[in-house]
C-alpha cells in the first residue's frame, strides 16, 4: 500500500509533467496566451514551475514540502523532456527523450520505496544526490552533447543507437524495479550492516537470474543514457566508472550478506551469478 509521502509525490509528479505540457497544447489548439504574455515560450515554462513552487511553499512544511518540491521538478522535467522529444529540431530530440528517461528513473526510485519499504523512506530515496561523482557525470554527459551537437549536429540525430540506448534504459529500469518489488522490504539504497529480525534471503523471482538485479539492471540503464545521447567518450567512461562502483559495492555487499546468511548465501552463490560482466562477487575459499 502506498504511503501519504508516495501518494503526495505521485500527485505532484503528475500535476507537474501535465502543466509542463500545457503551453504548447494551447499553442496547437490556437490559443495564443502563452504568447499573449510571454515573448519566450521558455518564459512562460519559467513563471509556471515558479508558481508551483510558490504553491508548495504556501501548502507544505518539513518532509512533505522536500518531498513534494523533488516531485515536481522531475514531474515537470519528464514534461518538458516528452515535449522536446516530439518538437524540438532533430538534434534536440535525443537530449529530450534522455531527460525525461532519467527523470523517471529518479522519481521511480523514490516510488517505489514508498511502496515496498515506506519505513526507510527519505529524501535521499530519490538518489538526486547519489554522490559528487554521480553529479558529475551527468554534466559531463551533458557538456560532452551540447559541444559535439554544436560541431556535429548530425551525430545527434535519432538513430539505431539512440533508440537502442532508450530500450536499454526501459530493460535495465525495469530489473531493477522487479528487483525491489522482488526483494520488498528487504531492499535498501544504503547496505545494511545489521540483519533485522524480518531480513531474509531472496533467492527468487528475477533473482534466480542474478544475485543482483537491482545493480545490473542500473548498470545497463546507465549505458543506455548515453547512447540515448550517442556520446561516445561518456559511454566508456560511465561503462568504465559504473563497472568499478558495482565492482566494489558487491563486494561489501556480499560481505555483509555471507555474515548475516552464511553457507545459505554460499549455497546461492554456487548456483547463481552477479549478472555484471567480468564481477565474480566475493567468495569465501573454503
């Protein structure tokens, strides 16, 4: 069932993606007022998002208003991101289907954490601040478009790539979101380092596939970003720095889940591979 938190980010999310839309839905049906007062049709999407976060501020307070205002602005870039994708020059298109893919990425995890595991609900469950490195690269992917599109601008139409890239993100997205419906409550951004009395193995579903389909299905989504974008030089380097993240944290992972398991997790991990490339987990020589 999910909680007030998830309902409220739910409906924020919603409202935002539609009112991102309704400039240009006025524009196709002839109504003129989006340009009646605004020179900029970006100003127009400047002055709604401001709004509705003068909104959020009247109607909510602590968690709920961090919740909420996180909602909206991946609520209103998926709009924005759908409408770039269907409008926008053919260079554009590509960047405006990556943010609306990477805006509902975002917003999903939150979702879902909601509905599985609402007791470990918080802000961070949107992983919008997953790291510095993470930050990182995403400008960087970024940077790397706007001045290969500006050089190269053919590069960036859609293609076979791109559109591969995108169907990579919707697999990888959705074994990862199997994964955590799969695991419940047994599921956490952060590696847990104590076993809870309702903490048990999972050892089916998509996870009789893989030991970790939460980090593989993240990994290919995170090459599918950038070739979404066709970013050649991003698409090494995120292969490369997403390898070694999961490299390591399945390590400290597996570490944690052999002494809460044991010869259980032993036993599992002779049947059933990590489900990364070239990642053997850690085993115990015996």
């Amino acid at each position: 069932m999910l909680c007030y938190d998830g309902k409220l980010s739910l409906f924020s999310f919603s409202v935002a993606a539609v009112i991102a839309v309704i400039p240009e839905i006025l524009l196709k049906l002839e109504f003129d007022v989006p340009r009646t007062y605004f020179n900029n049709i970006w100003l127009a999407h400047l002055f709604q998002y401001g709004s509705l976060n003068f909104l959020l501020l009247l109607a909510f307070r602590g968690f709920s208003y961090q919740v909420a205002v996180r909602a909206v602005f991946l609520g209103y870039a998926f709009g924005l991101g759908i409408l770039v994708s269907l409008i926008a020059p053919l260079s554009w298109k590509m960047f405006g289907t990556y943010a609306a893919v990477l805006a509902a990425f975002h917003y999903s995890e939150f979702l879902s954490i909601a509905w599985i595991n609402p007791s470990t609900l918080s802000i961070d469950s949107f992983i919008l601040n997953h790291s510095i490195a993470y930050g990182v690269a995403a400008c960087s992917s970024w940077i790397e478009f706007v001045i290969e599109r500006q050089y190269f601008p053919e590069m960036k139409e859609p293609s076979s790539i791109s559109y591969f890239g995108l169907i990579l993100c919707i697999c990888g997205d959705t074994l990862r979101k199997l994964a955590m419906f799969t695991a419940k409550h047994n599921f956490n951004h952060i590696v847990q380092s104590e076993k809870m009395d309702n903490h048990e193995l999972i050892t089916y579903g998509v996870y009789r596939l893989c030991r970790h389909p939460s980090y593989m299905g993240w990994f290919y989504w995170s090459m599918g970003t950038q070739l979404i974008l066709q970013n050649p030089f991003c698409f090494l380097a995120y292969t490369v720095a997403s390898w070694r993240f999961f490299h390591d944290r399945i390590l400290i992972e597996e570490i944690t889940l052999l002494n809460f398991f044991g010869q259980d997790y032993i036993n599992y991990q002779k049947e059933v591979g990590t489900g990364l490339p070239f990642i053997s987990g850690y085993k115990v020589n015996l």
